[in-house]
DNA sequence: GATGAATGAGTATTCATTCAT
DNA sequence: AATGAATGAATACTCATTCAT
C-alpha cells in the first residue's frame, strides 16, 4: 500500500536491521493520508511499527521532520523535471511533455500528493508547505506564458489542477484506473493545448 | 473577512445581547480557515470573543458542532442549487447556468469553502465532511452525463474543480479578484460546454 | 418509582403550579439512587424535568440543600422511632418492635435508604453523613445493651445491618419481596432477639 | 496504612526506580478510600506522589484502569477461595472454614473492601463493579444451600454481611480490633451454622 | 539502535453556581 | 416562578519531546 516497498523476505521479525527509518516513513504516510497530520500521533505511528515513540527520536528529531524526510525524497522528481522543463523550449511539445511526465508523477507517490491535497491547513505552516509551492510555482512558470490572456493561464494552471483532482475527486467513475488516469491526461493535455493556442493565434 | 458581518457599531464592550451565538459561528470559521480545523483550539475562539469557553458550550455542544452549524447555514444554497437544476431538462443551458450560480456561491462564502477545501482529512470524519460530499454528489448528477465518454466525464467534473481552486491557487496571478472570478468561470463554462457539445456530436 | 408520588392526574403539561420543588426532590431521589450523587449533575436533574437549571436555584440554594431537604423529610420517622424507644422499657418486646418498626421505614423510604448505602464515601462529607451516623447511634444505645458480651453487641448491630442489606443484596432470592422482607425481618428479630436472651441469661 | 507497603530506607528523592507503578497503586487505594472514587482526581494522586498528571498516564491507561489493577490484585484471594471451597464438600465445617477464611482475606485487604462498600454507586458502572458481584456470587454459592428455607438463605447471607459490617460499622466498640474481628467471626459463624443445622434439621 | 520513565503544555468537555431580567 | 447567558474552576486525557541507560 506504501509508495515505497519495503523488501520483507522472509516473514520472520527479525528483519528489522537497518531499514527502520524507511519503515517509519513509509508507516507515518500511510498514516498521515489516511487521518491527515494533525490527527496522526507518533504514539500510533510507534505501535504500528512495535516500537517505543522514544526509537523514533532516534531516526528523526521531530515529527515535523518525518514528514520533510518522505516529502523531500518523494517531491525530487518536480524538481528534475522543471529543471528539464527550464532547457526547454518553450513549445506546445515541451508543454505537453511536462503535462505527462507531471502526471506520471503523481502516480507514483499518489499517498503523499493525496496528503499534501487533503491537509493543506496543516501542512501550511510546516516547512513542507513552503517547500512545496515553490516547487509547483516552479513548473507553472514552464507551463503557463505571461503574455498570455488570464483565460489563458486560468486554463494552464487548472490542467495542473486537473491532473490533481483526477487523482482522489473521480475514483467512482466507472473505468479501470489506468483508463481513468489516461483520460484525465487526455484532458490536461488538451487545456494546456487549447491555451498554448489560442495564445499563439493572437 | 469573515462571512457574516456582525454590527458592533459602538466599541462597547457591553455589545453582549443576543449575538453572541453568531459571533462564535464567524470568529470560529475565521480561524478553521487561517488555521484548521485541528489547530484550532476553543481556547483560542473563546479568547478571540474575550468569553470564557464555557460560554462556547452554553452555545453549543461541541467544538463539531460550532462546525456544523456554520456548514448547515453556508451550504444551504448548494442544496438550492441542486433542486433547482433537477427540475431542468437537462440541456447546455442548464449546465452553464448551474456553472454560474456555483461559482456565485462559492464567492459568497469563501472563507468556508477554502476551509474545506483546505482540510479534507481532518474533515473526512466528521459529519460535515459526508454531508459535503454528498451535497457535491447532486451537483455532479446533473453536470455530468452518465453516458458521455469518459474524457467528457472528467472534463465535466473538472469544471467544478476549477472553480474551486480557481479560489485559493491562482491569487498570485495579475489581476482583480472579480476579473480573475470572471475568467475562472470562463474557462468552466467552456469545459463544460466542450464535454456537452462532444457528446451530443456522437 | 418515586418515594413520593407526585398526583398527576391529567397527563396535561399545565400541572406544575406548586409542585415544582417536590418534583425536584423526587426526580433528584431517583437520580441519586441510580447513578450517585456526584454523577448526578443538575443540569440532568434540570433536563429530566424539562425546566433550566436556574429554576433549581430558585427552590434550593445549593446541589446539597436539595439532598438535605429530601433527606430531612424521609428520616424524620427514625427519630420518631427513636424517641419512642427510649421512652419505653429495654425489654425484648420493646426491641422486637424496634426492628420491626425499623424494617417498615426502610421499605417505605427504600429510594434513599439505598441512596445512603451506596454512597457512604460522598455522602460523608455531606451534612446529611454527620446526620445520618447521629440518627443510627440513637437506634443503637436502645437495641444494643452496653453490658452485654461483646458478641451480642455486635449482634444486635448485625441485625440492623441485615435489614438493610435485605434492602439490595437478596434481590436474586427466588420470593416475592413481601416474602423477603418478612423473612428479613426474622432473621433480624431472631439476632435481636438471641442478643437479649444470651445477656440476661448471664 | 496502605496495604502494601513500600519500602523507602532512605528518605532521599531519587528512589523513583521502578516503583512508580506500585506507589501509584498504593496512594490511589488510599486516597480512593478516603474521599471516594469520583471525589480522587488524578492531580491529586499525582500530587501525593509528587509526579505529573501524565506520568500516572505512562503506567496507566485510564483513571479506572488504576483501579482494576487494584483490584485484581487484591480480590484474587477470593477466587482462590472459592476454588477451594468447590472441591470441598458442602459440609458445615466446609462452611465455617470459608467464613474464617473470608474473614482473614477482609482483614487482609480492609481498606479495598471498605472502598468497594462505600462506592457501591460509583463502581456499579465500572468493571469492577461487575467483576466483583461475580466473586461475591461464586462465594455464595457455596455458602447458601439452594434447598434451604428463605430464612436460612438469608441467614447465610447476611453471615457475609456481618463480616463486612464488622469491618467498618463497629468501630465504636469498645475492644481491640483483633477482639472485635474475633467477635464478628464467631457471630458470622453462628449464623452460618444455624442455617446449616435447621436445614439439614428438616 | 533502541527503551523506560517521565514531563509541560495543551485539549475538549463538565460542573455547580450566579445574576440580571 | 423561572430563564438566558455566562463564569471559574475543575476533570480525564493526549501529545510531542527529553534523557539517562
């Protein structure tokens, strides 16, 4: 269920050698999706891992820094990409490039994108939130043209938005995920079209 | 800033007559907004009154339910909303208007839809956040038809989804915030009318 | 239910003219037998009659005075029975007819009489305790004789103790409760009873 | 005056080793005692102890839990008891030996079993409450002969009660405590033995 | 690489009581 | 004869964090 799989062989106990800070981070997202930050304790987070609260201390020096730890290794592929994106010309090609990489993304660490979505409040005022609009400030610089009509941008940053929503606002539609999430990129990829466009036609 | 204004056209402190019930109801959504719904304490709301808490409890039963009273009230015009679109065929027209008068409410009670917006988790389990979800779900039945392509489906969806993040995530943009209301129910109406317009074409 | 029955003769809601303080006193008897004094908080008491919790403070000046008043009103027969024991002469008879007096105001007042026992350790520091305490050691120095052996001392308060533990702890006998109490009494007449012989056979 | 005692040679501060769990035990039972079960917060339990509200929360999870402990501790004797006196034959020594043994098990754990009689009302919605009463049953059981007269049923009854009376209702008496627990044991006794004898005499 | 024991600051909630109307 | 509005003090309980071992 986790984004990260932890390798568990052999079913016995004792394959906690080195790998507890892994599975801290990968219990504490489950967690912190499910019941959102706030309402996640590291009391509960211990237990689920049969560890005293005082184990986790020892791998990290707040809960704060938890959640920067699964953030920062999670979020590192935005930043290669708008560094891609940035020596990139900035054509209807690159933009839809991005549109798909941005998506493929998402996919692969939906439980923290799903948490950063649904505890924005909380996230706030944590480092990570910071953090994070910078780094999506960052791709919509790529994707959005300032020359553009504000319809223009309005219609680029909500095929960002999009791709978002399709993630967690659409799971009870009736298709298969893979088709769900092609369709959704379908239609990003036809907004951020329709924008580069209509921009380019003026 | 908050939804209701209250009177208090004297600076006495002796204004205690029979408002402090929405008094609570405005300070309180005040703050679930700035801060969450977690983060916010009775404390802080009772002190923000110059009240004592017990005087919260006099008022209502429970920190949820200071929520839920609010909700009820602000979101009764979504449940309008709903009945009055059901008695509509179900034409372009419809939908473009339930566009419209959407995105009206939404700017008629900002401060409560960025709140849940901002705190899905932590109101995933409280009541409001069924009855949220739930209310959305009528709005959806008639936006969306059941038997447009799916890319048309999530174009539909999509639409409402702009509106609400055209609320909080594009501030930044150049622009009023009537003019940037304007143009975000552009680009809704025109996904909207693109997902009807495909599917009529089949 | 009640100690005392409140005439309601039409079911009309209008029947409250004089009787409030009365219907406090026996709603707040049959709360503090059930749950405990402390566990019983005015506001149920209040709730429970469908008047505020203010209307108790217009009848009885504190939680306690409402106790002391019923208390007042259903022991005043022990210090009748008293003041006539200790007019008569220390016979059997006279001790006979104590216990069996003794019984009868324990049926007639059970509510409280239970009220009293399961709740010694809060009732202690309650004026009604020190009360209490002061009216059982009037029934005592009649039915105990201080010259007798100490075993038949403690038979005789035995005896007492009996009659009230026939009150709460039998209730799973297989009689009727006219059965039971009779048989009680018996037992307590019998002890009572034994206590004299063995004395003036000394 | 706590039951068990804890050893503290030295009067230093610094012998918070791994007794904390115990003196919290101890105090609790004190205190619980003393002024009752709802009326004994948690502060002041910590406050004896000179340690805070939370660390009574470290060795116990709940403000009951502290009692259950005690509890269990205390009445196990009474378990023991009973097994024993179901393997014996339901004789009248049989009888007479589980009274003066029940009598040692109360002297043993007095200020529990006073506890218990003086909050009867508090701990009826308690787990002890209910664990208790089946204790209390099991040692009836043995005690009471189903075939007997109601007289004698309660005769053997209230044997149990004179025991539990004699702890608590004779203190006035003039005589030492070893005197009096003597007296209330052969009282006790004799009941028992009545019951028995009439029974077997019909 | 962890635990056992504890803390300080906080939380939502409840209670008996007051008082102007 | 009673209410509406409020208070001050308390309660059980939780949390992130610390630190000696």
């Amino acid at each position: 269920m986790s984004a990260r799989m932890v390798g568990t062989m052999d079913g016995t106990k004792q394959q906690r050698r080195g790998n507890t800070r892994q599975r801290i981070q990968d219990v504490a997202l489950d967690l912190f999706a499910q019941q959102g930050y706030e309402k996640t304790s590291l009391r509960e987070i211990a237990e689920s891992l049969d560890v005293t609260k005082a184990a986790l201390y020892y791998h990290f020096k707040t809960k704060e820094e938890i959640l920067v730890s699964i953030f920062d290794d999670l979020t590192q592929p935005i930043l290669d990409l708008t560094e891609w994106g940035k020596q990139q010309p900035h054509t209807l090609e690159t933009k839809q490039e991005i549109v798909r990489r941005y998506s493929e993304i998402l996919a692969g660490a939906a439980p923290l994108f799903r948490f950063m979505q649904e505890n924005q409040a909380a996230v706030r005022e944590l480092r990570v939130g910071e953090t994070f609009k910078d780094r999506m400030q960052g791709l919509r610089e790529i994707i959005v043209d300032p020359d553009a009509a504000l319809v223009d941008q309005i219609r680029s940053v909500s095929a960002i938005f999009t791709l978002h929503a399709g993630m967690f606002f659409i799971q009870d539609l009736d298709a298969t995920p893979e088709e769900k999430r092609k369709a959704v990129l379908e239609v990003a990829t036809d907004m951020v079209t329709q924008a580069h466009q209509r921009t380019k036609a003026t």
